[in-house]
C-alpha cells in the first residue's frame, strides 16, 4: 500500500477551530461522495507542534500546520484513477481553496513500514515526525542514516521504548511527483515521517527526548535539515475507510 501525506495550513483569517471543523465535516463529506480507487483517507488534527530544531535559528523556514492528510491507495493504479476522476479535479481539489493556503503545502507519495515495538497496543495520542534531508545526501543514505539513528536512539532511552505503542516509518517516493502537484503550485518535499502512538501526554517527554537525539545524530552526520524539519501532536480522524 501506498499513501499520499500533506501538511496542511489554514488559509489566512480562518481559525484553527473552524479548519479543523470544515475539513471534517464539510470537505470529507465531499470526498465520501466518489471515493474512486482511495482505500482510506485520515485527517490528523494537530493540537500541538514544535518547528524546525532548538539550537537552530534558521527554524522559521518552517511555518505551522493545522492538520495532516493521509490518502491511502492499493497500488500506483488506484492512486491514478482517484486523481484523474472528475469528481477529484473539479469538487474535492478545488474545495481546497475553502480552508487551505495552497501557497506553500507540503505534500508527497511515500511506502510504509512498520516498526516492532517493545510494547504494542491503540494508543490514542499521535505523534507525526517529519524529516527534511539535506540537499547533498543521497535518499538511500539518508535512510540508511535515518534507521541507525533510530535504533540507537531507542536503544539509549528505555522510557521511551516502553511508551511507544506503535512506531511508522514512511518514506518518500520520487515517482509521486507529478502526483502531488494537484495540492498546489509550490510544493514542499519532506523525505521521512515517524508516525508514533502513545498512551497519555505524560509520555511525551519521553517522545521529546527520542525526537531531541534523533535530530542530533542525524544533523551531526549532515543527512538531516532541521530547519526543514517539525512534528505535531495529533488526534486521528478516520474519514473513510474502505479496506
């Protein structure tokens, strides 16, 4: 399975509240009418964030999201067909134009793997990593460093390994492209998101401390952006799911 995953920022002189209610109600209504080939599509809704890295002035290059898109297809195929349908291109992507600031979205076609973890379960609180590459570094390098960093960092924090209920590694596919053009006409490539479910919010200090070290090793190595690069803590909203 594939996914498409954009970060979404409101448009100017709309609050958080009133994006988070359109785009639930109103635009998810919209895309429930002729799902066409998506399997299922989640809205996470961000009630927390932090942007870019501490020790980093550079951070502002980043700027807030209100929410973050998953679109899920089977296969390539699929992933055509919804985008190519007339419902998509002329109702679902031009509502966007209702609650989006479609000048600067970040958007992109990544694959899924799943992490073991040391104690799995439903959390209910999400936690949405996003990672920005250097321009230098190759993608496989940088997963490469991504995946050796993260099994170093776990395995340094143990309160961080007994919290994490479930652990997504998503990674960016170039092919998708022209795909994602469709969000707007400057688009922002993020190349790794981790995608992390807890218990409580008493566990986010552990999260805090895994996400502080992974930029760290990552930045120290250069494969890592961290003006380029945030997380958002958020509430899953299931839209449609047909799988």
């Amino acid at each position: 399975m594939i996914k498409i995953v954009a970060a979404v920022r409101r448009k100017p002189g709309m609050t958080h509240s009133e994006f988070l209610d359109y785009i639930q109600h109103q635009h998810g209504k919209i895309a429930r009418e002729n799902p066409a080939g998506l399997s299922r599509y989640v809205q996470n809704h961000v009630f927390d964030s932090a942007y870019g890295d501490d020790a980093d002035p550079g951070y502002t290059q980043t700027f807030h999201r209100d929410s973050v898109t998953e679109l899920f297809f089977d296969d390539a195929a699929q992933m055509i067909r919804n985008m190519s349908n007339p419902h998509t291109q002329q109702k679902t992507g031009p509502d966007a134009l209702n609650f989006a600031d479609i000048s600067k979205q970040a958007a992109q076609l990544m694959d899924e793997s799943e992490l073991v973890v040391q104690n799995p379960g439903a959390g209910p609180l999400k936690v949405m990593l996003f990672l920005k590459k250097t321009p230098a570094v190759t993608l496989e390098s940088f997963f490469l460093a991504w995946n050796q960093a993260h099994d170093a960092v776990a395995e340094e924090l143990p309160s961080f390994r007994q919290s994490v209920r479930r652990q997504i590694h998503s990674r960016y596919l170039p092919e998708g492209d022209k795909i994602t053009s469709y969000f707007g006409p400057d688009i922002e490539v993020l190349h790794g998101l981790s995608s992390l479910w807890f218990e409580s919010e008493t566990d986010f200090p552990g999260f805090r401390a895994y996400q502080r070290s992974l930029f760290q090793r990552l930045a120290q190595e250069d494969v890592l952006d961290p003006s380029g690069s945030f997380f958002v803590y958020a509430e899953e909203v299931m839209i449609m799911d047909q799988q």
